[in-house]
C-alpha cells in the first residue's frame, strides 16, 4: 500500500488543473497553444498574438518542406501536405480567439472593421507561405520577413482605435497635443484603410507631424499659395501659384483679413463612430 503512494502522488501532479484559465476562447495559461504570450490578458491580445504566433508555426514546417525538397518541388503533392495541415488546423484553431477579438472591438465599429481585415490579411498570409514560381532564396525570405511588420503595423492601429475610443479623447487645446493626436490618427487610419485629413492653424506649422504629407494655402490678392514643407522624397523648392479669376466669378469671397489668434480645429472622436476625416 506504502508503494503506491509515490505513484499516486505523481499522477496527481500530472493532471491539469481542474479550471484553466480562459483567454480568448483557449484555456492557459499552461494550456495555452493558440496565444502562448497572452496569458492573462484579454481578447484581443489573445488573438493578436494568435495572429503571429500561428502564421510562424506554418511558416516553419513550411521552411522544413523546403529545407527536404527544395523549393520548386515543396509546392508539388504530398510534399507540400504538411505546411497545407498546418493552414488548415490553425484557421479551425484562430476561430474562438477571433471572435472574442471581435466582440472586444465592438467599442468602435472602425476597430471592428480593422479588425476583420487584419483577419483577411492574416488568411491571406497563410495561404502565401507557398514558394512563388521564379523567387530566389533572399526575396522570399524578405517576403516573408515582411508580413510580421504588417502584422504589427495593423495591430498598433487596432491598439491605438480602441484606445482613442475607451479613453473619449477631449478636445486637443493646445500646440504640443497635436503630435500624439496626428500618430494616433494616422495609424487609425491605415488601420481602417482610410484617408485621415487634419486641419491645423499655420501658428502650428512648426510644429513636427508623422504625416506624410502637409500642405499650406495661403491667399495672396487674385492667386492661392500652396506650398508643401513636407512630402515624400524632397520638399518642393517654390511654393506653387493657382491664378483666381475672381472678376470671372463675382460671387468668390475677398480675401479675408488675417487673424491674430488662429485657433485650431478641436477633434472629437466618440465610441461607435468612424474616426473624422482630419488633415495634416
């Protein structure tokens, strides 16, 4: 009977825990296969981290494949019936962790959406684990290498909606808010496949801006200034000249008198609501 006992001990250790802990829809965290580096955490930290987790895992029997046959051959028959295993079992195994990402997102329909087109995206970069015909050996893996930046990209954009969204941003009021507001809103907006556009008084044209993009109108008697301090590639060296035909149209405004104090535009973002198109 004494006998037994070490036995027994050692089966009682062996056994899961009677209430693993949910995340997501999977239990952890000792038991955690879909999101392994998301225990404890909510929803959509679950399945964010699904999203890269499970992409690297059919990435690497993938590279297996590929490392036993050879690229040309390792998308031929059952050559390629692993990594295709692999796509299919963890699209069965992202379902729970996706759908209590989008039930966490519900704060902002533009969350939501962002976060079915991360879903989109993440199908799509399983399905183009496959060697493309005529790739070599660096530019498939710097494809690859690549999907793991739009991963990340997508995911900080999702962060930052349902941020903006949970903390009921106020109304911006002075010049250095402008930064972390136009950040926050550019990744809104690539996260929501938009265009974000944000209106600032020229008193704040000196102030620095992640867009890619800023453009300044100024009205100078019968023509309109448009210069662009900041684009891609290098600045434009004169400002451009747009010639108004104002005895053409008599019904254009004169030029209004400059204003001493120009204030900014305030931006309001709201739970629910797509993000306002704003300028930068």
């Amino acid at each position: 009977m004494h006998r037994l006992l070490p036995l027994v001990a050692v089966l009682v250790l062996l056994s899961p825990p009677s209430s693993a802990e949910m995340i997501g829809g999977n239990p952890g965290p000792a038991h955690n296969y879909v999101c392994p580096h998301a225990d404890g955490q909510g929803a959509l930290d679950c399945y964010f981290d699904a999203v890269q987790h499970l992409y690297t895992m059919c990435r690497n029997i993938k590279a297996i494949e590929i490392l036993e046959f050879g690229y040309e051959n390792s998308v031929e028959g059952l050559n390629n019936a692993k990594y295709e295993s692999c796509v299919d079992k963890q699209k069965g195994n992202m379902k729970g962790p996706y759908q209590a990402a989008l039930k966490e997102a519900r704060v902002s329909k533009q969350a939501g959406e962002a976060v079915q087109s991360l879903q989109e995206h993440w199908l799509a970069s399983m399905l183009g684990i496959r060697w493309k015909a005529g790739e070599s050996d660096d530019e498939y893996k710097t494809r690859l290498a690549r999907v793991y930046d739009e991963f990340k990209e997508r995911i900080e954009g999702i962060r930052t909606i349902v941020a903006v969204v949970r903390e009921r941003t106020s109304p911006v009021g002075s010049a250095h808010t402008w930064v972390p507001m136009s950040r926050r809103l550019q990744l809104a907006a690539h996260a929501g496949g938009s265009m974000a556009v944000l209106f600032r008084s020229t008193a704040e044209e000196g102030v620095s801006t992640p867009a890619h993009l800023r453009v300044v109108l100024a009205s100078r008697g019968d023509a309109l200034e448009i210069r662009i301090p900041k684009r891609r590639g290098p600045p434009l060296a004169a400002p451009i000249r747009l010639r108004l035909d104002r005895a053409a149209d008599p019904s254009f405004p004169a030029t209004p008198a400059p204003r001493s104090h120009p204030a900014p535009v305030p931006v309001l973002l709201e739970p629910a609501r797509p993000l306002p198109r704003i300028a930068a």
